[in-house]
C-alpha cells in the first residue's frame, strides 16, 4: 500500500538537537535556489522516472527537509536527470543539481564512514 | 675568451631537456596498450609527414589563429616562426663560418659574442637575415606585450589570468629578445659584426660601448634564456613541446574513451591559454566567468578543480570550434565528469522488461519532446499521412534515453537505460528508428548499438517524404530564421537536412550565427549548475540576435530549444515538424492532392 504517513505510530515531536541537517545544509550552500520550493508537485507529476516507479520527487525536498537521510539515500538512486522536472518548476529551481548534490554528499558520507 | 656566459642558458637548456624527456616517456607509456600500438604503427611516411606539416603551419605558423583574428595570428607567428627561423639559420651561419656541420650547440646563440670580425661567405647576407627575424620577433614581442594590456585592439573581450610559473615565464620571454638587440647591438659596435637593425642600435647606444657592457648584456641575454627554459615546464609554455606530441597522438587515431589516460595530460599540456575559447563562450554573458575550458584545462593541470566549475558548462561545444590546437574540450570535459562521479551510478533495477511491439519503424519521442505535445501530434500527422505502421515506443513508459545522464557524467547509470531500450527496438524487429529530439538522436547514434536499425532524425525522416512526394508542403513567403540546436549541429554535425525540410515551406534567411557558431539557446542539460535566471539571459541575447532578422518564426529542431524560446514572448517559435504539418494543410486547402491524403490529414486534427 502507498505509504501516505497518516499512520506513523513513532513521535511526531522534532528534536532540534538530533536533527540531521547534514544534506539540507549542504545542497543549501550550493544550490540556494532549494529554499523556494513550495511543494507544489509539479515536478512529481512529470517525472519520467516518476512514472516508471513509485518515486516521487516532490518527496525528496520534504526527505530533504525533514533530514531523512536514509530514506533518500534509497530513493535518489532512481532519478534519470533527465531534467523535466526543472523545466515545469514554478520556483525556477535547479532541482537536477539538487539531485546531484545529494548524491554526491550522500556517497561522500558513505566513503567517510558516518551513518546514513 | 669568458665562456662562463653560456652557462645560465645551458643549464636551463639541460633541465629543460630532461624534464621533457622525462614527461614524454611517462605520457607515452600511460596510454593503453592498443593506443601504443596505435602510434607504433603511425610512423609511416605519408602520415609523419601529414603530422609534419600539422606542426608546421599550426605549431609555427598558427594558422588557424591567422583565420580567427589576423594580429593575434601574427602575434602567435612572429614568435614561433621567427624564433624557430633564428634558430635554424644561426646554425647555418655558424657551419658556414667554421666550414663544418659540427659545431657547439651553444655557439649560433652567443655566435656574435664569440666571432668577432670575421668574415666568411656570405657572411654579409646572414647577417642581415638574422637581423631581419630579430626585427619580426621583436615586432612579436612588442605586440604581446600591447597585447597584455590592451587586448581590444585584438579583437579579443577577454585574455586569460596569470599565476606565478606564468609570470615568470612571461618576463623571461619578454627580455629574451630585447636583451639579445642589446647585446648584439653592442656587439656590432664594439666589432663591427652586425647589420642594418644591430649597427643602428649599437650606433645609438655607442657611448656606453666596453667589453664590460658588452660582457654584462651577452650575460643578461644568457640568463633571460635559461630563466625562461627552467619556468618553461612549469607554465603555459610547455604548450609549445606537448602541442608537437599532441599532433603525431590525435593523428595517430588516439582519443579519450569515457576514463583518463595520459592523453588528458598531454592536452591540458597542450593548451596555449590563447582565450579564443572565452571570447566563444556564451557564459561570459550571464556573469560565469570561471568555468570555460581554458580554466577548466588549467585546473585539472593544477589539481583543483571544483564540481561547481566542471558542471557549469553548457557543453554547447562553441569552444571547440575555434580551438587553434584542437583540443576535444567536450570529451575532455565529459570524461572529468565521469571520473568525479563514479562513485554514485544508480542500478536502476527497477526497470521493467516490457514487452515490445512488431512493428516496422519506431518513434521515440523522448522526454523532452513529452514537454511539446505540439511536436509528437505533427509527428503523429505525418506517420499517419505516410502510412507508417510505427511503434511509438515511449508513449507510455519508457526511460530516457540515457543522454542527460551521460551529460551529467554518470555513464555506468546511463548504459542501464541503453540495455533496457536497447532490448525493446531490437526486439520489435523494425528497420528504422525516428527520433524528434537531438539529445536522444546523438546517444542513438553513438552509445547505442543497434545493429541493422537505422536511426533517423525527423528532420531526415521529413525529407525524405517530402523527396519522394508523399507529403506536399506549400512553398510560401514566411521569413523563417532556422536555430541549430547545439547537439544537433555542432554535437552531430546535421546542418542541412533541417534546412532543406524549411525551404520546401518558406523563405530560409541566412543568418550571421548559424551552424558551427551558432547560439546555444541557454536551456542546455549539460549544465546542472546554471540557474534559470542565467538561463534567461542566453536565450534573450539569442533572440535579440535572431530578431535583427525580422523572421515570422523561428525554426528549431529540437523540443528543448523550442520550449526554451517558448518562454520568451517576443518570437514565435515552432518545431520544423509542426512547420512541416501546418504548411500541408495550409496548401491541402487551395492545391488540389490525392484526395485521401487530404482527408486524413483532417481527420488527424482530431488527435
Ligand atoms: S515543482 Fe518546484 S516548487 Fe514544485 S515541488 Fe517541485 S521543486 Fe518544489
Ligand atoms: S530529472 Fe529526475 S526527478 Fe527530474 S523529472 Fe527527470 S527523473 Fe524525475
Ligand atoms: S582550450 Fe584551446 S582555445 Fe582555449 S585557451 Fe586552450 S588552446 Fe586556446
Ligand atoms: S562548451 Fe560552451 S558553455 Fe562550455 S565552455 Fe565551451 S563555449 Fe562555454
Ligand atoms: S535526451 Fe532528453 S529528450 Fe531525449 S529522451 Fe532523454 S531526456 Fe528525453
């Protein structure tokens, strides 16, 4: 079944402490354009690999924001860049590089030896 | 006599020697094995001497510089043939003189030091000569340094930065040759052994005249030389040596193949930093300034190359064009980009294995032409109209073609597509495979092997029908200004077939850029880095160049290009098919067709 998080049973509390900002903080620094997404969906909804596979692009921002970092570093894998998704953003947002970044940081972590 | 005053310039000249030496073995023996088979069997005489004289009018005479921008290219000749003249005749003079063909490598350089005064055959006519090449280098010299410091007066926007190696390098060579005016000069005033440029400058400079002042000058000159061939390997000049050895490898048959080898190193060696590829360069326009190929060259000499400059690159291919040493600055680039993400290829093993359909031909669309449904309905009309049984193979589900990935630089994930679409068109057994959108024509074509099946750009496709009079265009007036999409044009070298396909519909108007120095419309996928706004900056300096022309429409080929100018609300602009389809209606209406084709032309429109 879709997996909608109504049904989360952990704590919804966020510990600003425990917060695992290491992605957003760095795709942040890079591609500043990030901040602006409204998560409107309309990258989802074009998304060629979207449409072959349950990914969803829109959730990779939320992922991004939330600091779930072991979720996307599942999920970024599937991306084809082939680059619709920047052409219909609303926000001009480089989502592509977004992408990239996260896979370089996420890989670069991995090679670093620290949790993801 | 002091012979003390050759040393500087032989030391350096030894050093030089052997860290070239050194460099060359180790370039050479870093290529794989085949590459070296390659070059063994390169030395052939009629390829040598295509080699030979690849060397001579682009290594000394600098041709292709002389196209671009004729001072530059003197500039670039004066130095170099002028030098490599001086060289050539000293020696001869200084055989002449001893009467023998072995004589001290160092004496055609401090010749006029040594030989005071005697006088051999010819010696009057040898050393005019060598005061004539003086006089050219000199005028070389004079020019870079205006150069340096009004580079307008070149035609040039732009001259590249200078870090220290360079500089010091720069101020040797710059001496080099003034210094050698003084001493000569001082030379033939002291001993009466110059000609009409040294005796003017030593009758000048006459009241200074002493074997001291003499000694010092020839002392200067010698240590200018060395200076310069010590900086020599750690600056750009070490362009001049590896731009020999580049030559005889690229001729060789020798290219980058998706991973480094030393071929990278001998073209970044290679490059001269002339910056005709800034001023190429359309980035400049939108305030990027760090990331053209020259800086991406000196970086990876340099080991500092960042991912924010590698992936700020539009690939558009413009620098290459005029590249005078003909560096691959695209599979240059690429391949450091496939080196720098190696470690996060995805597996895609999601992908499906879905059935494919029996079919005769094939249209892939791709995802960007997903993003113009204007241009698959026209493709649609004319399959219809030629009666095609067509497999339109991405209509539903299909991945990319793997073309953005492989411009991002993540090769190993984009063969997962390859192998995926591969097995779809083999396995719908049709001959021929049509594709509306360039960026997916050039992995077809390339990175895909797909044996018997033909791949075809609907620009061909196009004309071909319309060659064989299956589909009737009407020829009328419109002012069509045609944009050739960069990986069309310059990535796979399709000029005409476009072109053709809109003469049969309008007026074609020649325009300043076009083909190889045609605009990148600034929507390129190769750059993950530029921002929208940069974007927009591009795409409006295009359109305020293609406007000039007072076009009705702006032709394109490519569904990225035009969905790029769509944004602009200044211009119409169209894909050739649609140009195509909506002239065969216009016309079906007043030119009487074979009526079946007229209606279902109509009957498209429903679609
Ligand atoms: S289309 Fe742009 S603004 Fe909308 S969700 Fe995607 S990234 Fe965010
Ligand atoms: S670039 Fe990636 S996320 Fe964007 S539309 Fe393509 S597959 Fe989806
Ligand atoms: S890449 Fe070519 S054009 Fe650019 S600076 Fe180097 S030699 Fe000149
Ligand atoms: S490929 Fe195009 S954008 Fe990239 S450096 Fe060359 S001219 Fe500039
Ligand atoms: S190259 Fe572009 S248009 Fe062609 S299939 Fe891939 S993403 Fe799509």
């Amino acid at each position: 079944m879709e997996d909608f998080s109504f049904l989360n049973p952990g704590s919804r509390q966020i510990d600003f402490d425990n917060f695992d900002d290491r992605l957003l903080l760095y795709v942040l620094e890079y591609e500043p354009s990030f901040v602006t997404c409204i998560s409107c969906g309309g990258c989802t909804a074009t998304c060629s690999a979207g449409n072959l596979t349950n990914f969803n692009v829109r959730k990779i921002g939320l992922w991004l924001r939330r600091g779930e970092t072991e979720k996307l570093s599942q999920e970024i894998e599937k991306c084809m860049f082939c680059g619709k998704c920047t052409l219909v953003c609303p926000r001009d947002i480089n989502i592509r590089n977004v992408i990239l970044l996260i896979k370089k940081r996420i890989s670069e972590l991995k090679t670093e030896n620290q949790p993801v | 006599m002091e012979n003390f005053i050759i040393i500087p310039f032989t030391v350096g000249l030894i050093y030089l020697t052997l860290v070239l030496i050194y460099r060359f073995v180790k370039w050479v023996r870093g290529l794989s094995k085949l590459d070296k088979l390659r070059l063994v069997q390169s030395f052939k005489i009629r390829r040598m001497l295509r080699s030979l004289k690849e060397v001579f009018y682009e290594g000394l005479l600098h041709r292709k510089i002389f196209r671009k921008n004729p001072v530059l290219g003197y500039m670039h000749m004066s130095l170099a043939f002028g030098w490599f003249l001086l060289i050539v005749l000293g020696h001869i003079e200084v055989m002449a003189a001893r009467r023998s063909l072995l004589v001290p490598f160092y004496l055609p350089v401090f010749f006029r030091y040594f030989e005071t005064g005697t006088t051999f055959f010819a010696s009057g006519i040898f050393s005019f000569l060598m005061d004539f090449f003086l006089l050219i280098v000199l005028s070389g010299v004079a020019l870079a340094m205006l150069k340096r410091f009004k580079k307008q007066l070149f035609g040039m926007k732009k001259t590249t930065r200078l870090k220290t190696g360079d500089r010091m390098a720069l101020t040797s060579l710059w001496l080099i040759f003034p210094l050698r005016l003084l001493a000569e000069g001082m030379s033939a005033e002291l001993y009466g052994n110059g000609s009409f440029l040294t005796s003017s400058v030593g009758h000048i400079i006459g009241s200074f005249s002493s074997e001291s002042t003499n000694l010092v000058l020839w002392t200067a000159y010698s240590c200018a030389l060395g200076f310069f061939f010590a900086a020599l390997p750690n600056s750009r000049y070490m362009h001049i040596p590896t731009e020999v050895l580049l030559i005889f490898v690229r001729n060789a048959g020798i290219r980058l193949k998706k991973r480094n080898n030393t071929y990278t190193d001998i073209q970044v060696f290679s490059c001269s930093r002339c910056g005709l590829c800034l001023d190429n360069c359309q980035m400049a326009a939108a305030g990027i300034n760090h990331a053209q190929s020259v800086y991406i060259l000196k970086n990876i000499r340099n080991n500092n190359l960042t991912d924010e400059q590698l992936f700020n690159c539009l690939l558009c291919g413009k620098c290459e064009v005029d590249c005078p040493v003909g560096i691959n600055t695209i599979d240059l680039r690429i391949t450091q980009r496939i080196e720098s993400t190696l470690q996060y290829n995805s597996s895609y093993n999601y992908l499906e294995d879905l059935p494919a359909r029996k079919a005769s031909t094939i249209y892939f669309a791709g995802c960007m032409t997903h993003l113009t449904p204007g241009i698959i309905a026209s493709m649609k009309t004319l399959f219809h109209m030629a009666g095609e049984n067509v497999w339109f193979m991405d209509e539903e589900k299909a991945p990319c073609c793997g073309r953005p990935l492989m411009l991002a630089g993540q090769h190993d994930a984009a063969s997962k597509l390859i192998v995926n679409n591969t097995r779809k068109i083999l396995g719908s057994g049709a001959k021929t495979l049509v594709v509306s959108c360039p960026i997916c024509y050039k992995v077809f074509r390339e990175d895909y092997e797909l044996g018997n099946v033909e791949v075809l750009f609907h620009a061909e496709y196009i004309s071909r029908l319309i060659r064989e009079q299956i589909i009737l265009p009407g020829k009328t007036t419109t002012r069509i200004v045609y944009h050739d999409p960069c990986e069309l044009g310059r990535g796979m070298g399709m000029f005409e077939p476009p072109r053709e396909v809109l003469r049969a519909t309008g007026k074609v108007i020649p325009v300043k850029n076009e083909k190889q120095m045609a605009h990148c419309c600034g929507g390129s996928l190769g750059n993950l880095k530029i921002s929208q706004q940069e974007r927009a900056v591009l795409r409006n300096q295009a359109v305020k160049d293609y406007q000039q022309y007072l076009p009705d429409v702006l032709a394109t080929a490519c569904p990225l290009c035009k969905k790029t100018f769509a944004r602009h609300r200044g211009i119409e602009v169209m894909d050739i098919a649609e140009i195509v389809v909506s002239s065969i209606r216009k016309s079906a209406e007043v030119v009487p067709v074979k009526a079946s084709v007229k209606e279902e032309a109509f009957a498209e429109e429903l679609v």
